[in-house]
C-alpha cells in the first residue's frame, strides 16, 4: 500500500503533536501513563509550591505534585499528591511543606507513621502540616522585637517632647548652673584626691609600721588563741559547772533547811537558844570583868580567902 503525501504529512503532525504533549509533561514531572497511587492534602497557604513539585519520603523522591485547587471560599486549597513508590504507610501520615534549604523554594514530602492502624490507600486525605522556614522564623523573632521599639521610640520622643515644655528659659540656666557646680565639685575632688595621695606617699612608712604592728598583733591573738585552746578550757568549764551544781544543790538544802547551817536558818528554837546562850555568855563575861575574885582565887603566903560577897544592892 502506497502511502500518499497527505497521509504523510498528517502522521508527521500527529507525532510532533505527541512528542510536545510527552515533553510538556516530562518537564512537569508528571507522566502520562502513570499508574501511582493518589493522595490529597489541604492547606490554607502551600507557600509557593507548584504542579510537578517532587514529593519526598526520607529524603527520597517518591512521587509529585499533580494538581493545586480551591476548594472553598475561604482560600483553603487542595494539593493532590501522586507516590509511585510501593512503600506503604499508615493513612495518619504527615505530607509537611517545608523548605529545601536556605535560599531555596518550597517542597513537601510524607512524614510516614507506622501506629499499627489501617494502611493509606488511593484517594485518603493524610494530615497536612507547613514547617516554618528560616525566614518565616526570623520574622517571627523579629516582629515583636519591631513593636517594642516602635513603642520605645514613641515613648522616648513623648518624653522629649515633655521635656521642652518643661525647660523653659530659667530651668535651662538652672541646669547649666548644676552643671557648673558639678564641674567645680568634680574639680574639688580631684584636688583632694591628689591631697590625698600626697598624704599617703609621705606618711608610707608610718602606714607600713602600722600595718606592720597590725600584723603582729594578729600574731599574738593567733598565739593566744592556740594556747587557749591547747589549755583544755573544755574540761575546766565542765569542772566549774559541776561545782555551780554543787553549789545550787547546797543552797537548795539550805533554803529547805537541812543541814546545820539550814536548821540554823530555818530552826526559830534553836536560834533563839543560841540567841540565848550569846546573851548569858556576854553576862558571864561582864561578871567576871566585874568580880574576877569571884572565879580566881591566889594567895601568895596560904591566907585563907574571904568569901565572896555579892554586891550590896541599893536601898530606895
């Protein structure tokens, strides 16, 4: 059979028209003759990512991007995911957007789980997330930073327009003239100082005798210390509260009036014997200074002594 030009021309056509449609779609990344399995995500934002974005599990490419669509009113778009790999993994896997490096773009890969629950098949939804990226996390640092100085500097230039309306003409000269005296102050006490530095070069050798007494009185108390300690002051404070005991137990007993010198203190019949007794004995006393012959009785040539005679008593 005998092929005319215009059939010729027509399968020529009809092959570049197949060759662009086979090319067009190798440059997405997709074919047309796939036969992986389909999964969805939703996200409110998928942050730059596109039709024929590779799909990652481990680091490892699994599949792409097959198509990006709104879904509601409300932005929400739904991302379907084609893996040709056989691996499995559970339907509560995470498809994560995320960024592939630092000045990159945008990919999303399957963050497998492996729970033990029913496996994912063609046409789940798996749970969607969106890592933050390196810029999106120093915006978020640097955000409220931003608004604290905003407000810092609103603050600052409300107080410095206070502070204009505050120093008028005469608080101005005020404030040279404190400024004045704090300069004339400042200048006193570099004066003194210098005084004083003088004072101390010229006196140094007294200062370092006296430190040197110092020194040496330390040394003493050091010594004085180690001779107290080696004094076993222990012991002797032991002994004199052992006496103290003592003591108080035997006033105890005096106060109860045991003892003789408690029965002295407490005993009212004997004191007043005693009392007694005393009074007879000075009477004693003074009789015999009064009548000494009356109990000394001496004779030097053997005279036979007078009997005594009491003291004539006066008659009224």
């Amino acid at each position: 059979m005998k092929l005319t030009r215009e059939i010729k021309t027509a399968i020529i056509i009809l092959g570049g028209i197949l060759l662009f449609i086979l090319g067009f779609t190798y440059l997405k990344s997709s074919s047309l003759f796939s036969n992986g399995r389909k999964y969805f995500a939703v996200y409110d934002n998928v942050g730059g990512i596109a039709i024929g974005t590779p799909i990652l599990i481990n680091g490892y490419q699994v599949g792409t991007i097959k198509d990006i669509r709104f879904i509601d009113g409300e932005g929400n778009l739904l991302v379907t995911l084609i893996v040709d790999s056989e691996f499995q993994f559970s339907k509560n896997s995470t498809a994560e957007i995320y960024d592939t490096g630092i000045i990159g773009g945008k990919s999303i890969r399957i963050i497998p789980e492996f729970d033990n629950s029913e496996m994912a098949k063609s046409g789940d939804t798996l749970i969607s997330a969106i890592k933050p990226g390196l810029t999106e996390l120093v915006t978020q640092k640097l955000t409220p930073l931003q608004e604290k100085i905003e407000r810092m500097i609103v603050s600052t230039d409300s107080v410095l327009v206070g502070m204009d309306q505050v120093m008028d003409e005469e608080s101005r000269e005020n404030l040279r003239e404190t400024i004045g005296n704090l300069n004339h102050t400042v200048a006193n006490f570099k004066s003194a100082s210098y005084s004083l530095d003088n004072l101390l070069t010229n006196n140094k050798e007294k200062l370092n005798n006296t430190i040197g007494n110092v020194n040496k009185v330390s040394s003493n108390l050091a010594q004085l210390s180690d001779t107290l300690a080696q004094a076993n002051l222990g012991s002797t404070i032991n002994e004199l509260e052992q006496t103290i005991t003592k003591f108080n137990s035997m006033m105890t007993q005096m106060q109860e009036g045991e003892g003789s010198l408690g029965k002295l203190m407490k005993d009212e019949a004997l004191y007043k014997n005693i009392s007694e007794a005393s009074g007879q004995l000075e009477l004693l006393l003074e009789d015999m200074r009064l009548n000494p012959k009356r109990y000394v009785h001496f004779s030097l040539f053997g005279k036979k002594q007078k009997p005594y005679e009491g003291p004539i008593e006066e008659q009224n």
